[in-house]
C-alpha cells in the first residue's frame, strides 16, 4: 500500500528512539553519482560535551554502495536501471551486516524543494503558558503550510515570542498576551516524492521516512558550535549542489542548484574531446579550481573519444584543464552567493560556511570558494560515527551518514495529522519534550 494518499499527511514519520535500548537503523542515500546503503546500530549514550545534540552512538555494521544509474541531476529519470543499484547496494550492506533489510531512511534532493518561514500567534489573555497552548499555535502555523500539490518533509519551530519578544526556546509556564511561533517548513513535490517511494518498493522495500538531502548533510559535517551561532553547509554533489543554513540549533533554510560535480567532468570532455569516463579521471588527477604559473607548461596527455587505434594522444597544458575547471566552479560559487544573500539569511551564515559532498574534494575548491563568498570555509567530513571503512570517511558519504544521524533529531519536528498534531517540542532534554514523553507514557 502507498505511503502518500490522497491527503495532506501521508509522508511516513520516524517514531522517537528509546534512550534505554539499542535500534538497528537503515538508511539509503540515492545520489546522481553514486547509491550507498548503511546499516547502523544505534546504541544510547550519556550525555557528554563532544557532540551534545546526539542521543547515541552510531556503529555501521553494513555498507554497500555503487555507481548511480537512473538519476540525472537529483531527478529519477529510468527506474528500472535505479531499481537494479538499489537492490545491489542494499544487498552488498546485507551481507556485510548479517541482516535483512526491510524498510529505510531515505534521502531527497529532487522535487523543487521548498523553504518557508510560516508565522501564527494565538491570544493568551495574560495567562500562563501551558502545553495545549503551545499546541493551538503550533497546530496554527501547521495548517498554513499545508499545499494540495506538495508534501512536507520537515516542520520546526525555529522560535517563540511573548507579546513581540522574540528568541524564546521554551515559553511553557511563562505569562503573556499572546504567544507566536516561527515555524520552518520544507516541502517538495508530491509527484517526486511518489517516484522516489516507487523506486524503493521496486526494490522490494519499504520507506521508512524521507528526509531532505541538504538538511542529512548538514546533520553530519557541522559542529554544534556552528550549528548554534549559524553556517552553511553546501553539499557540492555530481548533479546537483544544496545549500542548508543552520542556526541556534535548528535548520532554518534550504535551497539546491542545479549544478554538480558532473557539470565540471562535462565541460571536461566536450573542451577537451574525450571520453566522460576520461574526463573523470583528468579531473580527479590533474584537474585544481586554481591556475599555477608552472600550468602552462606541464602537458597532460588526453586520450581521443574515437575507437580507432591509429588515434594518437593529444597534449594540452595542465593550465587549460584548470581553466575550464575553475569557470564552472567559479559560476557554481556565484549562484550559491546569490542564494544565500537572497534568501535573507545571510547575516545568520555571518562567515562560517562548510563545503562537504563528493565534488567538494577538487583540489582548491576551499580557496576559490573562500574568494567568492568572502566567508571562512572548510570541508565537512563525517562524524561522531564508529565503523566507517577508510574509503567511506570523506565528504562524498556526508549524506548517508547525516540520515544515520536524523532518527535523534527527528523528534524536534512537528506535524499536523489527520488526528490532530504528531508533536514533539525541542530536544529530548527540553521540559516541553519531557512533559509530551510523560503524557504519551501515562496515558
């Protein structure tokens, strides 16, 4: 049976993790280069300074990945070829784990993913703030975000206010006039959202929940000091690049560009008349997003796109391929600058942006990306999680190990249901979230 009805709320949501016991979770990242699939055991941890937003420690027992078929720039464009990656990448975490997988955590990077701040304030009458009233005006901001042709994939509330006072985290018990929410909500296309289901089932499995590509990304290169100051993490992929914004420990935008690693690879093969495969490997070898002065004088052979042996290699300059390299990427962290000043979010991003992702790895990346946004920039690789294989550690696994990560985060979101609103307030240590799990257990 399908997962998105004919309603408003068919999306599948993460049931909380229990803090006393270990969870078994899978989770795949369906990409334009490349599908990996993780299986994790999640086990609880104390509460430590490295790390705080983490409820558990994360171990993969099982991984499997492989080259994408199917998916051109983060769109589904041939399910039987991605159905075919699928089922191989989720079988080679099998074997590795030891276990049958039989519903996942999956990523989504198409369907025109859609950022919004939706705004309700309900009266108080200078009483108290209780639960329920937290709920009316969470319930409020909800209902305004709910469209016919999309679905929403995350809801937070990214602040309180009191009377016009804004910045309040938990205004329970508090006293007012009237009490405001400020609710982020990220939504995409119902019609990708059922492609994505689709391929996954093909498959012979089942999705468990979708979580947005840029906001895993971020979950899994960013510190928590610059999750609650504010940063972006861009995640450069082959198809497609995102950007998240995160601040005072929520995410509080996302935007995606529709150029990619692959981009760079393409300029490659048709500047230079090679084969993409060819191109590949020159831009992973030889290829800098900065030109040097010895460039023009050290020659790269290119090999001929024909079949026919008699075609001989022909040289060109290193500084050529640097050339076409760094136009695309210069182009790529142009559109991002634009993004990110015309979304508004820019005073929040302040100077701290995180490259991560696969096609973040070109060599001077950091360097162009420094000049064009005029930001400190680094490169986001994944952490706080045991188990990953030495060819799994770099930035191009950001993704897959940020949907590992979600399922402790997952509870900070609120929904509205066809019952009335899936709620659950802050973290897990915040009184409003200890109230909500202590009305669930006794009643």
């Amino acid at each position: 049976m399908s997962l998105f009805g004919s309603s408003h709320f068919g999306l599948p949501r993460l049931k909380p993790l229990s803090s006393k016991r270990s969870h078994i979770v899978s989770v795949l990242d369906i990409g334009s280069t490349k599908v990996v699939c993780m299986i994790g055991r999640l086990t609880p941890r104390e509460e430590s300074q490295i790390l705080p937003g983490r409820t558990h420690n994360i171990e993969i027992i099982g991984i499997g990945h492989q080259r994408s078929r199917g998916i051109k720039t983060g769109v589904i464009a041939d399910l039987d070829a991605l159905e075919g990656v699928i089922r191989l990448a989720v079988d080679a975490a099998e074997r590795m784990a030891g276990l049958t997988v039989e519903s996942l955590i999956v990523n989504l990077t198409a369907g025109r993913l859609g950022s919004d701040i939706y705004t309700a304030t309900i009266d108080l009458g200078g009483q108290e703030v209780e639960l329920n009233d937290l709920k009316k005006v969470l319930s409020a901001a909800c209902q305004q975000s709910l469209r016919q042709d999309r679905s929403v994939l995350h809801s937070l509330a990214t602040g309180f206010s009191l009377d016009g006072e804004r910045g309040i985290r938990d205004p329970l018990a508090m006293y007012g006039d009237a009490l405001g929410v400020d609710m982020h909500v990220v939504t995409a296309e119902r019609s990708a959202l059922k492609n994505l289901e689709l391929s996954v089932n093909r498959a012979h499995l089942s999705v468990e929940g979708i979580v947005a590509t840029p906001y895993a990304s971020g979950l899994a290169a960013l510190v928590d000091d610059e999750v609650e100051l504010g940063c972006a993490a861009i995640d450069m992929g082959g198809g497609t690049t995102t950007i998240s914004v995160f601040a005072e420990g929520k995410l509080v935008h996302t935007d995606a560009v529709g150029l990619g690693g692959h981009h760079v690879t393409t300029d490659l093969a048709r500047g230079l008349s090679t084969r993409i495969e060819d191109a590949e490997r020159l831009k992973v070898v030889h290829a800098s997003a900065l030109s040097n002065s010895s460039d023009e004088r050290e020659l790269i052979s290119i090999p001929p796109i024909g079949e026919d042996d008699r075609d001989q290699p022909s040289q060109v300059p290193r500084a050529l391929v640097s050339r076409i390299v760094s136009a695309r990427i210069e182009e790529t962290m142009e559109l991002i600058r634009d993004r990110i000043q015309r979304s508004g979010f820019s005073p929040i991003v302040g100077k701290r942006v995180v490259l991560t992702g696969g096609a973040s790895q070109l060599t001077g990346l950091a360097e162009v990306a420094r000049r064009i946004l005029a930001r400190n920039v680094r490169i986001g690789r994944p952490m706080g999680v045991s188990g990953l294989p030495t060819a799994a550690k770099g930035p191009a696994f950001s993704t897959a190990v940020g949907l590992m990560i979600y399922p402790q985060v997952a509870d900070m979101e609120t929904h509205a249901s066809q019952s009335g609103l899936l709620m659950s307030l802050g973290g897990n240590n915040s009184r409003i979230a200890r109230m909500g799990q202590w009305l669930k257990e006794s009643f």
